[in-house]
C-alpha cells in the first residue's frame, strides 16, 4: 500500500469516528495496520474506535502501541488518559497518574497545563503519591510561566496538608518549597512553613526562614519561626544547631521587642540558657513562658530537663508528666523522659511505674540511657536478678562505666549493709572518674553520715566545682558551717544559694530561717519567711513569720500570719497558743482567751495555755474562775512558782473586791 492509500485509509476511518460508523472505521484502521504494524495515527484512531464498541477493555493496548511507536506524541496520551477516566478516575487513579505526568511534559499550552494539573491534584491526595508530586514540583517550579507556577503551587500545598513527606524526600522537597517561596509574595510564606513543620522539616524551615529574611527583613513571622524551630530541635537533641547559637539572641530581641509575650523567643532564650548551663535563668524563664500558654508541650519538656539538672526531681516529674499528656508526635522523647524522672524520684510506687515503662520502651530496641535508668529503678527495688540483666547490657558500651562501677558498688554494700567497703570503693571511683559528680556527692554524704565532717566538706566543695547547679551541695555545705563549724555567715549564703537554685525546698527554708535568727537579722527573716509564704503553702513559715512579727513587736502582723499557719492546720495546739499569744501582745484579752482555750481542747494536759486562760480570767474580772483554774493548776502541779503566784494574786485581787465593798470577814478569809 502506497502513502497515498493510507493517508486516504486515516481519512477515511478519522471521518467514520467523527460520524459514529465505528465498523467502518475499524475496519480502515485494520487495513492500515496489516501493511504498517506501527503506524501511529492507526494505532490511535483503534484505541478510539475500541472504546466505543464491546471490545473497550484492548483499547488501552491500542494506545499503549501507539506510545511506544511514538511517545513524544500527545494524541496516544490523551487517548490512554480518556481510556482510564472512563473506566473510573478512582479505581485508575495509579494508572493515571503517570499519564497525566507525561501530559504535563508534553502540553505547551498553559490553560490546558493547569486543567491538567487540576485533575492530578485529587488523585496524588487519594494516594498519597508523595514521589509523583515531588517530581512534578521539582520539574516545573522553574518554568517562568506564572500562570503555571500559580496552579502548581496551590496544588503543592493542598497535597502537602494531606500527603506526609518520606524521609527520602524531605531534602528534594525541601529544595522545591524553598524555591517556591521565593517566587510568591511573603504573605503566602506561612503555608508552607505550615506543610515543612508538619512534615518534620525543621531543618529546612529554620534555613530557609533565614534565607527568606533577605528578602523581607520585616517579615517578623520568620523571626518567630527561627527561634521556634532552634528551640524546638535543641531541646530534643541537645547540642544540635549548636553552629547557630551565636546568631539567635539577635532574633529573640526582635521578637521580644514588637511581642514582650511571644512563647517561641521566650522559649529560644531558655534553650540557649539551657545549653550554657544557666539553669535558674531558664527555669525562670519557662515558668514565665507557661504562664503564657500552659499547653506547650516544649516549654514543659525543657523545664523538666532543666528542673532534673537542677536535681529538683518532683518538679521535673511533675512537668515530664505534663509534657507526654500534651503531645502524641513526640511521646517516645516524653516517655523516656517520664522515666528517668520516675527512676531518680524517692517513691517507690515511681520506681515501680519507671520499671514497667522501661519494658515497652526496650521492647522495640535497645537504648542504654533508659538501661541506666531501669537499673538504678531495680536497685532501689532491691530487685537483683532484674538488676544484674541491666547491668550487664550497660556494660556493653563503655561510656556508661563510671554508672556501671557506681550501681554495682552500690549495690554491693546495700545486700552486705557495709557502708565502710562502699565509702572505699566510692573513693576508688572518685579517683578513677574525678569529673564524675555523683560518685563525688556519694562520698561526700557517706563522711557525712559517719560524722568525718572535715571530709564530708572537701568531697562537697569538690561536687560544688563539678556540678554548681546543684542545691543539695550547697544545702549539706551550709549545715557543715551551720553546726559543725559555727560560722553563720557563711552558712547562710550556702543556704542563700541553695534557696536560689530550689526554691520550693522547705528543708532549705527552715535551714536558712534557723540561720537569720542565729545571726539576729531580723529584717532578712521576715523578708525571706515572706517570699516563702507568697510562694506555696507553707505552714512553718507562716508560723515563723508570726512569731518573728511578735518578737519584733507588730502583733497585728503577727494575728495575721498565725491565722494563715492556722488555716492550713487547724488542730494544732502550738498554733492556737502562739495565735492566742499575738492577741494578748495586742490587748485582746477575749480573744486571746478563745484561742488558749482551743489549745487546751486539743492538748487537755498543756500546762501553758491553762496558765494563760487562768491569768487572762482574772485580768477581765472573772475573778472566781480564775481562782478555781489557778486552785486546779497548784493541785496538779504544786511546786509550779506561776500557778502558786497567780493563785496568790487571784486571791488577793478577790479580798480587795471585798474589801471595797466593806465585806471585811470575806476580805480576811
């Protein structure tokens, strides 16, 4: 068959299809085809014809031939794309999509490019074809058609709120999200900060927010983006992104600045203290950014960090616990936080809560920090065989040696009950790993507890170089010049220090209140019982505030505060008595009455409120009463030189109301 018959062959079956004559057309497409196997524009105009007869399922091969005869050629992909949509758009979806890719390839008009585009988007998102649509980005993100690049981007970021990004991909994608944002106006910058964050590109935003700032430094989203994701990577992999630690401050006081209340500069800034080892700045810091917005899953992870650094255990629990009810993404890092709080705490309930913990998290793989921690939770538990499986596997990297030796000498001295083999092998340790702070510690507090005071402080001053952050140094240090050394003033800024880095110590309270009164710094007790008392519910210290307002004479203030201690424990007699002492000290003798009398009621047997209320009956002229309580006070205790004067006076004041009333034989008797 010469060219002329076949071109006369095409016309003749492309004006059957047009006519719907399809066994026409079918038998010119075959003529063609016996004399010219590959002949395109056959092979296409079969694919058409099959479609509309009872043979439609071979039409997809027609066009498959075609393509392969010529597959830089639209009409066979058009046709193939139109074989699939008619079979169902959904059920073809995978089919299609690499159809409509070599469309988009091979379409050069820009309305059909975006209808096209239109018809991928839903099928990439009912797959999830995450590698078809980074393809399709990084091919056409920079084309110079605006009107492409405008469809592109919007399908981009419908798909990306949808589709999660596979780590293979994140750095590809990354690369396309960073060139499209710098191609749309700043203010569509958020999207796609939206899509890198939610798909874990933290890296990525945090560089291309950077990048972005050269564009438009007064886009002050970027700002917060930047300390947010510093933030955020630093405080779950400590000393990451250290290489931009230098260029955040800058960002913060930008930040902080236009927003005094922005949690994400708020949060930066504690990281970096964290990082440096500034643990009361960050502490303070992330209380302030949780009062902010108390639902921050990291401010709470970071202030549990910090508050275990500054080996504030319940405060550190308490904020892992609030951290893993807030955060489902992250709650393998909040877990094993969890545990190690457990692990470190002084309840044995937490012991056992770490332990159980332990066993889902090693389960799934091997992770020596949370060994230590179940193992250190087994020893406490007295648990040995649990112990020694811990141990055995710590063993297994040599970085953990130091807790290894600690755990197992330990443990040897606890079964044996022999704290002078411990003191030696803790010496040995000490020696053998100096920079090893809790080895360091444990010796200081074994000298403690066998009273070698003069050891026990330099093992303390030496933790003290080690590890300043700690309170329990300075607290034991404190003590030593406290008790041992008589030197009050410098116990006291030990005491002051302690105070700084824990803060809600009662322990440390108590010592340094002890402290003021030794050094009669009256205007520092009061100022350091009343930051307590406005802190927490702290009955002592309301007690000791009242008593010290009654030394120094203020019996108002002294009501006050003996009140407030009351309100916490009503049925306390102590209480009661120096309440009833304040409104005595004031001239409030019916009051004062009530208030000795309620300490009686709760300590019948006292001896000092019944003293008062004998004594307080015959100042307000229930003189009668008051020589009965006085007659029952000498009757139980007849050498007492107070109950024999206030009977003496009682009686006296008696015979001059009689006298006065010219009642001479009762005034003698």
């Amino acid at each position: 068959m010469n060219p002329k018959e076949t071109i006369k062959l095409l016309k003749q079956c492309k004006e059957a299809i047009k006519n719907k004559d399809y066994p026409i057309a079918l038998k010119s497409c075959k003529e063609v085809l016996k004399i010219d196997r590959k002949n395109y524009m056959a092979l296409v105009f079969l694919g058409a014809v099959l479609q509309e007869t009872d043979k439609k399922d071979q039409a997809g091969n027609a066009f498959l031939k075609a393509i392969e005869v010529s597959p830089n050629e639209m009409l066979a992909w058009q046709g193939l794309s139109s074989f699939y949509e008619k079979g169902g758009v959904e059920e073809n979806a995978t089919q299609l999509i690499p159809v409509y890719k070599q469309l988009l390839r091979l379409e050069s008009d820009s309305t059909k490019w975006c209808e096209i585009m239109s018809r991928v988007e839903p099928l990439l998102i009912k797959t999830g074809d995450a590698e078809t649509l980074a393809s399709i980005a990084n091919d056409y993100m920079w084309v110079e058609d605006l009107k492409k690049i405008d469809t592109l981007q919007q399908v981009l970021l419908n798909c990306l709120s949808v589709i999660t990004i596979p780590d293979h991909l994140s750095t590809l994608f990354g690369k396309v999200l960073s060139t499209a944002m710098k191609r749309v106006h700043f203010h569509d910058w958020t999207r796609y900060f939206d899509q890198l964050y939610r798909n874990k590109l933290h890296e990525i935003v945090f560089i291309t927010a950077i990048e972005l700032l050269q564009i438009n430094q007064r886009a002050i989203f970027l700002h917060d983006w930047i300390c947010r994701i510093f933030a955020e990577t630093c405080i779950l992999k400590k000393g990451y992104m250290q290489e931009f630690q230098h260029k955040i401050p800058d960002h913060v006081k930008i930040l902080l600045d236009d927003y005094p209340q922005n949690v994400h500069a708020i949060l930066a800034q504690s990281a970096l203290y964290y990082l440096t080892g500034s643990y009361i700045e960050a502490r303070d810091l992330l209380n302030q950014c949780l009062s902010i917005n108390r639902t921050l899953f990291y401010g709470h992870f970071l202030l549990s960090e910090v508050q275990f650094e500054l080996i504030n255990y319940v405060e550190a629990l308490k904020s892992a616990e609030c951290a893993l009810s807030l955060n489902t993404s992250e709650s393998k890092m909040a877990t094993k936080l969890l545990i190690k709080c457990l692990a470190f705490s002084m309840d044995k309930s937490n012991w056992m809560k770490a332990v159980e913990l332990s066993k889902d998290f090693l389960s799934s793989d091997v992770d020596y920090p949370v060994t230590e921690y179940c193992a250190r939770a087994y020893l406490k538990l007295d648990n040995w065989t649990e112990f020694e499986k811990s141990i055995n596997q710590l063993k297994e990297d040599p970085s953990f040696d130091a807790i290894t030796n600690l755990l197992e000498a330990k443990r040897k001295a606890k079964s044996e009950s022999d704290d002078a083999v411990l003191l030696n092998q803790l010496i040995t340790l000490a020696e053998l790993y100096p920079n090893n702070a809790e080895i360091i510690l444990e010796v200081a507090l074994l000298y403690e507890k066998e009273e070698d005071y003069k050891n026990a402080y330099i093992y303390l001053i030496k933790t003290a170089k080690i590890a300043p952050h700690w309170y329990i140094v300075y607290l034991k240090l404190g003590n030593c010049y406290f008790r041992i050394i008589k030197d009050y003033d410098k116990a006291s800024r030990c005491y002051q220090k302690a105070l700084q880095l824990h803060p809600d110590s009662d322990e440390i309270g108590i010592a340094m209140s002890d402290t003021y009164k030794m050094l009669g710094d009256v205007a520092n007790h009061i100022k350091l019982l009343e930051m307590i008392c406005s802190s927490r519910n702290a009955k002592w210290a309301w007690l000791r505030l009242g008593l010290q307002h009654l030394q120094a004479g203020d019996s108002t203030a002294a009501v006050h505060s003996l009140r407030t201690a009351l309100s916490f424990d009503p049925n306390q007699s102590h209480l009661w008595e120096a309440l009833a002492d304040a409104y005595l000290s004031r001239g409030n003798h019916r009051a004062a009455l009530k208030s000795y009398e309620q300490a009686v009621e709760l300590r019948p047997g006292a001896f000092y409120p019944k003293l008062q209320i004998a004594t307080i009956k015959q100042v307000i002229d229930q003189t009668e009463e008051s020589l009965m309580d006085f007659r029952e006070l000498v009757t139980n205790g007849p050498s007492s030189v107070l109950a024999l004067k206030g009977l003496a006076e009682t009686c006296l004041c008696i015979a001059k109301s009689f006298w006065e009333r010219r009642l001479f034989g009762l005034s003698f008797n």
